[in-house]
C-alpha cells in the first residue's frame, strides 16, 4: 500500500495523496489525523456529475468503518470531458496506520448511475512503515 492511489472507472480518473497531520494529532490520546488531497478527472466522453461518495476507513487492528453521504466537502461537481475537480479532506484515526479506499457514485446526463473506483491509500505517520 502507499500514501497514493490513482484508478480509473469509464474514464473517471480519481488519484489520491495522503499525509499526516502532526499539529492536530494527539497520539497521547490514541488520536492521528490524516489529510487527503483527491483529484478527479473526466477523461471520458460524457459529463458526469458526482452525487455520493462511500469510503471505507481501516485502522492497524483491523477494524473498518464505512462513511457514506452526498456529494464531497458539501459539494456535487459536475465534471464536462477534460474537466477536473480537487478537494482536501481528512480522517481521524485511532491508530498511526490504516488504510482507505472507496467508491463516488456518479450520474450522468441521461439518468445512469455507476460507481467510480477510489483505490487503496495508506494513511501513515512518517517513518511509521519503515
């Protein structure tokens, strides 16, 4: 696993980029805080809208919680061909390693949903993996 991902779904590109956020974690209290930085690119053929998003979050003893809701950061881009759009988030996490992955679900233009792959990223302190 690494701190990015990229995968593509009918010609929805989505890359991700995570990092520690030392100032805002407490690991006194079994607290780290992890950002994401997500890019999605339509390289595809239609416009297609972005109405939901479903991650699932794992932390270094396995367990896994699911987090589901519409759009992102209060947001349902809508993406034309070549278009992009990118936002930060971020993840608490009782433990200093985990993992994320999960799926935006997307409408187009005619009415069709599908699911676009967000591929498995690590969220890790530094060092933490070596």
């Amino acid at each position: 696993m690494t701190a990015s991902s990229q995968a593509s779904t009918r010609g929805l590109k989505v890359r991700v980029e995570s990092r520690y956020v030392e100032d805002q974690s407490t690991p006194s209290d079994q607290n780290w805080v992890f950002a994401y930085l997500v890019t999605i690119i339509n390289d595809g053929d239609i416009p297609t809208q972005l109405i939901a998003r479903r991650w699932v979050i794992t932390n270094a003893d396995g367990q896994t919680q699911t987090v589901e809701g519409p759009g992102v950061i209060g947001e349902q881009p809508r993406l034309e061909p070549g278009e992009s759009f990118s936002y930060t988030s971020g993840c608490p996490l009782g433990t200093s390693i985990g993992s994320m992955h999960g799926a935006f679900i997307m409408r187009d233009d005619d009415g069709t949903s599908w699911e676009a792959e967000v591929g498995v990223f690590t969220l890790s302190t530094p060092f933490a993996l070596n």
